[in-house]
C-alpha cells in the first residue's frame, strides 16, 4: 500500500447523487478495486466526507452524497510511495521551508499564522486520501515555484523527484482541475 496520486487539469461535473449507497449501485467499487479496468474518461468521486473538503474550493462537494465528476483534461500520475516515505518526504519539506516539524503546524493549526506558512495546505493535509482543488493548487503550484531554488539545493535525489512531481501536480490542475490522493 502507498500513496498515489492524480492530477487532472480539467474536470467536469456529471452528476450528484444523493446518498452514497445510489454511488454504490450506479458505479460499484471500480474505484476502490486495483484489478478493476480504469473508466476513460476518468471519473472522480468528490464528497464532504473526504478529509479537508475546504481544500476542494471552488469545485462543487455536497453536504451529503457525492459529486461525479469526469476528467475531460490532461491528467499526471505518480506513486508518491509507502506513506512511511511520504510522511518522511513531506518532514523534509516541512523542516526545509519553514524550519518545524509538521507536528508543529498540526498542533497549532487554529492559529492564523501557522496557516500562512508556506505549503501549510500540504503539510496539513491527509497522507492517504482526499483532493485539493483549484484555488488551493494555485497557491501550491506558486509555493513550489518560490522554493524551487532551496529544492534543487537538497542534497537528497528522492526528495528533489517528489517535489518536482508534486510541483506538476499542482501546475496542471489550473482553474478547473483537481489533485486526488488515493
């Protein structure tokens, strides 16, 4: 098990369905399934449920039941790795721009500046599910740019790879994408 991730530059909404045993019966656990074919287009399954749904602005999430949408874009893919790795990756990252672990941040999270500091929305955020949506991408994708520099000077191959993957990510994603950890 690890950690993989999707970023699709456009997606559309299909369709809202109201209660999430209606997603059940209308599409199964494709989605869920590793042996399962991959639907073209691609759909992505978006409810309140997923953890930090204010990531998800402006992309339409009810309250209840879940949004389909479908990827009419371009989409990127790479395995971030085993969540010990990711975890350990996003440690670095965390002590790289802002000098704290990421325990720091989550346990000072209700604090207006801790959420100001840079990649925060990354730092905290879930390592094993969920999505980020345009407005959060866009901020990512300029972080990532900003600290480039301090990157490219890590002197750990793996770290620079990851981070130059997520910076794509988050790049692709423009007005109308997403970024789905899965």
């Amino acid at each position: 098990m690890g950690l993989d991730i999707t970023a699709y530059s456009q997606i559309t909404l299909l369709e809202i369905l109201p209660v999430e045993e209606a997603w059940q019966e209308k599409y199964g656990d494709a989605d869920e399934d590793e042996d399962a074919p991959e639907s073209d287009p691609p759909l992505v399954f978006l409810s309140a449920d997923l953890p930090f749904p204010d990531r998800l602005a402006p992309l339409v999430v009810p309250p209840t039941g879940i949004a389909v949408y479908e990827g009419t874009g371009d989409a990127f893919a790479f395995r971030a790795g085993p969540y010990s790795y990711y975890n350990h990756w996003r440690k670095q990252l965390s002590l790289l721009v802002t000098g704290l672990p990421p325990e720091q941040l989550w346990n000072t999270r209700q604090r207006a500046e801790t959420r100001r500091l840079p990649f925060y929305l990354l730092i905290d955020f879930s390592d094993c599910e969920g999505a980020i949506g345009p407005q959060a991408a866009h901020v990512l994708a300029h972080q990532f740019t900003q600290f480039q520099p301090q990157a490219n000077a890590y002197q750990d191959d793996d770290f620079r790879e990851l981070y130059t993957d997520f910076r794509r990510a988050f790049e692709l994603v423009g007005d109308r994408g997403v970024v789905v950890f899965h």
